[in-house]
C-alpha cells in the first residue's frame, strides 16, 4: 500500500509504498477511505512531541473493513467504520466504571503486538511505527477491533473521519467532562478544528451565549456558523476581562483548545466562581498550568483535563452521525479542503501556520 511515511521531524513526508501485515486474532484490516488533517499530528511533525521514526502519521479515518481476525466480533468484512485513538480493554477498573477513554492511556501495550510478533507495519525488513494504534495517512489500516465503531454505511466518508478524534473531543467535553447545562454561558479559546466542535457542541447542550476566542477574525467569522453569540479576539485588549465583561464576571465553563501553558491559565482566569475549566489542547510534555491556589478552594473553581472528550465511542459515534443528519452538527461547514496522499506535508504546514481559513483539511483516497 501507499503511505505518507514520517522520516524526519520538520521534513515532508515522503510516499512510499509499505507491506501491511495479515490480522492477527483481534486485529481488523480496514481499507482508508478518508482521513483528516489535525493539528496532534502537527505536534508530533513538527517535534514538539517525540517520535520514533520512520513512522505513519494520521489518527482521524474512516473505511471499509476489509479482513478480520479469527476472534473479532465488533466488525465484519464490508463494515463501514470510524476509527479512534482511545481503544478500551472492557475489563479494566476505567472501563467497567464507565470511563473507557482514560483505558489506553494506562494499558497501551494491550492494543499493540509483542515486541517479539512481526510489526504491524515494514518497508522491507525495515520496522515502520504505527501512529497512535491507527497510522491512518495510508490506504490501509491495520488495528486491535476496540479502535473501530461499525457506523451507517450512508454516511459520506469524509465527514465520518473527523467525528474520530476532533469532533469527538469538542463535543464530546462539552456533554461528558463539563456537562455543560442548558442556559449556561460558555467561553471556547482555540478556534480551530476542535475549537469549532466545541461550540457546535455547547449550541446542541442549548448554553445562552457561546464565546470564541481567537487572535484570527477569520475563525472568529467560522465560529458563529458553529454557534458561537460573541467573539473576542485578545488583539483587542485582555480576554479575560473581556470575558468577564461580557459575562458580568465570568463563565460557567471554558474549554482551552490550543495547548498553551498560558491559554490554560487564561482558561480558568476567566470563570465565575464554581465555573468549571476543560483543557483540551495538547500542553507539552514538562509545562505546568500555575493558578491562584487560595483562589481555588475560595470560589470552588474547577480545572479539569479531557481526553478524547472522555468518549463512550461506539454510544457517541451513531448518535453524533445522527445529529449530522438532522442539520445540528456542522460537519460539512469543519471541512476546508480535500487533498490527496500527496497533498499531506502541505496540510501541516497549513496548520503549523496558523492560517486562519483552515479548520480540517480531509486526505481522500480513491
């Protein structure tokens, strides 16, 4: 198969073509139909995160299932499917008390192979790491079945992917990590692609007034198709109290979707007291969040982090496709631009840019 293989940090991807290996007992081949562009990949791209390379990047992707191995029962050959970075065991303490989306970050080597097995991935003899479980910039995915939800086959492919990681994890802190509760006021700092599906979501939970934050007007203008009432853009003066302004002393909840140690700070700064802060955005490995501590326990605020939007997937992923169909979750509108394998290096550099037109870019493989 052809795959957009990662060499080097800060270096185009090269294409080339990489042998994937049969599926073992509860691993799925799924041919890639669509994959999206996000700014994770971005981190790991440009080397804010490490990596060992030469490895597969992409973890946003939807298919067609091609091969199952001999015990998966989640999934079926012709299956259309969504897939997502955050698999769950379904024995451990985190998913028998409802909290799947924290179980891969405790038992990872449950969904890879053995050291000692043949890799999932190689270009001759040559090992090539899988992204995350999923390495989805290739025509083919190779993943433990927990990583797949089976979904309406109606469903454009290309809108499907983003629902797997950016979609997911707007929407899904908005209804599972804050709850946020009808009527409430909502600040979103961060308006890109997870951004933006943070305010679709807290427009679907029915919050009085969303506000985005942004230093582009250009994603400021995107954020009121997604739900946003009003828009700050710290150019104009300090968005805390900006925020607080508009708000007569700050919001219910926030969500922090860039992962900037200032942004987190900023993010629980300007809540009212009880309010509830959601951190998003990947904050680099070694970077702490400072807050008032007496502030803290006075006013009751909370700071939370979220992962994945704390999913349930294989719930939340037929129910987010129904939204979509009803009009209320704006998947069409996240979509920037479709690319081909080829296009993939440029996409991050688009992101790494910061171009304010740029929500989700979509790999789409013929």
């Amino acid at each position: 198969m052809r795959a957009a293989v990662m060499r080097e940090a800060n270096k185009p991807l090269s294409i080339e073509d990489v042998t994937v290996s049969k599926p073992g007992p509860r691993e799925v081949l799924v041919r890639v139909k669509a994959a999206g562009v996000c700014h994770s990949d971005v981190h790991f791209w440009d080397g804010d995160f490490p990596i060992e390379a030469p490895v597969i990047l992409g973890h946003e992707s939807a298919g067609i299932v091609e091969q199952v191995g001999s015990m998966v029962s989640a999934v079926k050959p012709g299956d259309h499917v969504v897939s997502i970075l955050s698999p769950f065991c379904g024995a451990c303490e985190y998913c028998l008390s409802g909290h799947m989306s924290v179980c891969h970050t405790v038992n990872r080597p449950l969904f890879n192979r053995e050291p000692t097995e043949a890799p999932r991935l190689a270009i001759g003899k040559e090992k090539v790491n899988q992204f995350l479980n999923l390495s989805s910039f290739a025509e083919q995915i190779l993943v433990h079945e927990n990583t797949l939800c089976a979904i309406d086959p109606e469903m454009p492919m290309d809108r499907a992917a983003l629902i797997g990681c950016g979609v997911i994890t707007g929407v899904g802190s908005v209804f599972h990590a804050a709850k946020v509760e009808p009527g409430s006021t909502v600040a979103v700092i961060g308006c890109g692609g997870v951004g933006l599906s943070t305010i679709n979501g807290a427009a679907i939970a029915g919050a009085s007034r969303i506000i985005a934050v942004d230093l582009s007007d250009d994603k400021l203008k995107m954020a009121k198709t997604f739900g946003a009432t009003d828009f700050v853009n710290p150019k104009n003066g300090n968005p805390v109290e900006q925020v607080k302004e508009l708000t007569g002393g700050g919001v219910h909840y926030s969500f922090e979707c860039i992962g900037l140690k200032l942004t987190a700070e900023q993010s629980y700064l300007m809540l009212r007291p009880r309010g509830v802060s959601t951190i998003i955005g990947m904050i680099p490995p070694g970077v702490n969040i400072e807050v008032p501590g007496i502030e803290l326990m006075v006013t009751e605020k909370r700071l939370q982090g979220a992962i994945m939007g704390s999913n349930r997937f294989r719930i939340d992923f037929p129910r987010l496709i129904e939204l979509y169909k009803q009009g209320r979750l704006h998947l069409d509108d996240l979509v920037s631009d479709r690319i081909g394998i080829d296009g993939i290096t440029d996409a991050l550099q688009n992101l790494k840019d910061n171009k304010g037109t740029v929500a989700r870019q979509v790999v789409v493989f013929d």
